[in-house]
C-alpha cells in the first residue's frame, strides 16, 4: 500500500491530483518498508508497536519523540491549509483504546469494525481491545500514547500540534485523524481552533468522539477509506467558504436600500 501511494495509485493520489494537492508519504513505523523508498519521509520509530493487550505498545520516550517529530515536520510545511490522514494495520484499535483514555467513553462504544469485521471477529476485537484497557487506570496523554499507542497517531497528534500553532488550517480526516485531534487537543488545547473536522465515516467510534469533541464534520458520505480521502474532499469547500470573504456587500453592491420584489 505504501508503494502505491508512492506511485501514485492509491485513492488518496487519484483524489488530491483533482484539486492539485501534493501528497506527502511519511514513515512512522512500517514492518517492511517498500523497496522503492523515493518520496518517502522516514520519521519511523520501529518496525510497528508492540502488543497492547500485554503491555505497552512503546515508551515514554518515543512517545515524546513521536510527537516531536511530528511537531517540528509540521512547522516546515509551507502549505497554509494541511489535511492529516494515514493508512496503518489495525489501527482502529489503538484510535479506540487511545479516545477511551481520553475521554472516558466506554471501549464498546468506540470500537468497530474497521475494514470489515464480521460480528464474530468484532466481538474478539472488542475482548481483546477490553482487556488492553483494563491493564492500566487513568493516563496523561502521552502516558496514553505509550501505552496504546501507535506511531503513526502520535506523530500525527505532534504534526496537528505543530500546524496549528503556526498558523496552518488543519483538516482532519476520519476515526484515526479524529483520535489523534484529540491527542494533540489534551496536549496543546489552544491548537484546536485550526482544527476543520472533514467528515463522520462510518466507524461506529468516529460519530462518538466527533460528539465527545463538540465538533461538526463538513461531510456525512459513510465513508470507510481512509487515507485522508475525507480530508482532501473537504478541501474545495473550505476554498469555497473563503473565497465568500470575497463577496460584495449589499453596499458595495449598490442595492442597500433597494425596495422588496413583490
């Protein structure tokens, strides 16, 4: 998947050459990196997380390294509106276990199917997912991240910290973007006024913690991509909305005043 994006083929490329928005590929941890590694950012922690149903999927320090590696590659785009999306194995799960830490939303209530669990298999992500929860109480966000992590959700939390305070728009994708929103909101609180949630996919926790944020997504498409494909679809409308900053007042039109069409 890695090497499609790099090449090109992936939903996310076919999507963003339409509007032509460039796409950034970034290593946070891939198990087996593709061959082909022009264009791809190495920012890796690992070969992926360990297993948080036993302990924790990383330490405190690459925790903190996550997010600032993420910060500090964020503050280096020179693009003014940024969209944040990602594609990781079975990170539904650790977007569910983190949210639960965070907001004190129940594991039942934020996890979900993810590419397409039958009722058996969702049932044992759910034990499994449970279990993870129960080993550890109430956390700090980064005790969180290290706990349950992953790397790519940190690092994106860092990158959503560091844009948002260097005056960027921020875009956030669907369930895995949103929990590291929430991420970079309990680290850096004042970061979430460049926050634009793009859309409410159809993961059964994304509806959840949008409404534990107070957030209001542009988009309701039940999608199920990823990718940031929510994110890059929500950008013509933003332009759309800025661009209205544009409009001519009733004044400046010259029909202030005028009388009411009967």
């Amino acid at each position: 998947m890695v090497a499609n994006f790099l090449a090109g083929g992936a939903a996310a490329n076919v999507i963003a050459a339409q509007f032509d928005i460039p796409v950034t590929v970034v290593d946070c941890g891939i198990a087996h990196p593709p061959r082909r590694r022009d264009g791809l950012i190495d920012l890796s922690l690992g070969g992926g997380t360990a297993d948080s149903s036993t302990g924790p999927a990383m330490s405190p320090e690459t925790a903190r390294k996550a997010i600032a590696q993420g910060r500090h590659f964020a503050c280096g785009i020179e693009s003014k509106i940024v969209c944040f999306g990602e594609m990781g194995i079975a990170n539904t799960s650790a977007a569910a276990l983190l949210a639960h830490k965070l907001s004190g939303i129940s594991v039942a209530e934020l996890v979900g199917r993810g590419t397409g669990l039958d009722d058996t298999a969702l049932s044992h992500k759910q034990d499994v997912l449970e279990r993870a929860a129960a080993r550890t109480g109430a956390l700090a966000p980064i005790e969180a991240l290290a706990d349950l992590g992953g790397f790519e959700i940190g690092t994106m939390a860092g990158a959503m910290v560091g844009a948002g305070t260097s005056n960027k728009l921020v875009v956030v994708d669907g369930f895995i973007a949103t929990a590291a929103a929430a991420l970079a909101r309990a680290i850096e609180p004042d970061c979430e006024r460049a926050f634009v949630y793009a859309h409410r996919s159809a993961e059964h926790g994304h509806r959840t913690l949008l409404d534990w944020l107070e957030a209001e997504p542009l988009l309701d498409l039940d999608m199920r991509l990823g990718e940031g494909t929510g994110a890059l679809l929500a950008v013509p409308i933003i332009h759309a909305a800025l661009s209205l900053f544009g409009m001519a007042s009733f004044s400046q039109a010259g029909v202030s005043g005028a009388p009411p069409i009967s």
